[in-house]
C-alpha cells in the first residue's frame, strides 16, 4: 500500500473535531469516493474524534489517501493516551454508553467505514483506524 498524502491533527478541543471532519471530507474527496461513502467516512470519523476527545482526553489524528495498486481510498488513525477501555465488547454494543451519548459511537462507527481496527487496553490508552476504498 503506497500513501499519497498525509496530515497529523491534535485534538484537544470541539473546533479540532471540527477540524478533523474537514480534513477528513477533503480527503475521501481526493480518494473520489463516492459522495454516499464520503458522508459515512466522515460521520464515522466525526464520531471517533469526538469520543477520543470526550472519553480519551483529547489526542492525535492522521489522515491519508492510501492506494493498493488497484484502488484508491482514505484511512485515518485515531490515537489517545486515555483510560483506555476496560471491555471492548461491551463498548462495541448498540445502545451501550459510558456517558450520557447514544451508545452508537464506536459500534456505529465500525458499520460506517469498509476496514475497522481497534487496540486498547485499560490504563494503556487507545487506538482506532478507519479505512475505506473507492468503488
């Protein structure tokens, strides 16, 4: 996989989130992905932002457009060094919250996006990559 471009946003306030739905919209329209997969992508990533932000304390976000060869999409990478979260499957579930949202952050943001990834660990903080690809 060969990488096109890349951008690293810190977040650490709402207007970085904003920021970061920016970016990520400008990118997925650099990786001509189709207008219905750019809203998913930047909703998912809207949502990731803003939980890293609420739940994480803030942290980094890096956005690329990536290529296989074969294809062109975009992957971001959110990274925090929060709490980290103490059961995974729990948070995955729809309709489970740790705070006062609608529990669809994290299980939601998995349904938008083609490639989903996540490593966290209580006390060790946590990681999450998105990626999806033009058609």
């Amino acid at each position: 996989m060969t990488t096109a471009t890349l951008e690293r946003l810190a977040v650490s306030t709402d207007a970085d989130v904003v920021r970061v739905r920016q970016a990520v919209r400008t990118f997925a329209q650099q990786a001509r992905l189709s207008l219905v997969d750019q809203t998913k992508f930047v909703t998912a990533a809207s949502e990731l932002a803003r939980n890293m932000l609420v739940y994480g304390g803030g942290g980094d976000v890096e956005v690329e457009v990536v290529s296989d060869g074969r294809r062109t999409g975009v992957r971001a990478a959110f990274a925090d060094e929060g709490p980290g979260i103490p059961d995974l499957d729990l948070a995955l579930t729809d309709g489970w919250t740790s705070g006062g949202g609608l529990g669809l952050g994290l299980s939601g943001s998995r349904r938008l996006v083609g490639q989903f990834s996540i490593d966290t660990a209580p006390g060790a903080g946590t990681r999450v990559e998105i990626a999806t690809w033009s058609r």
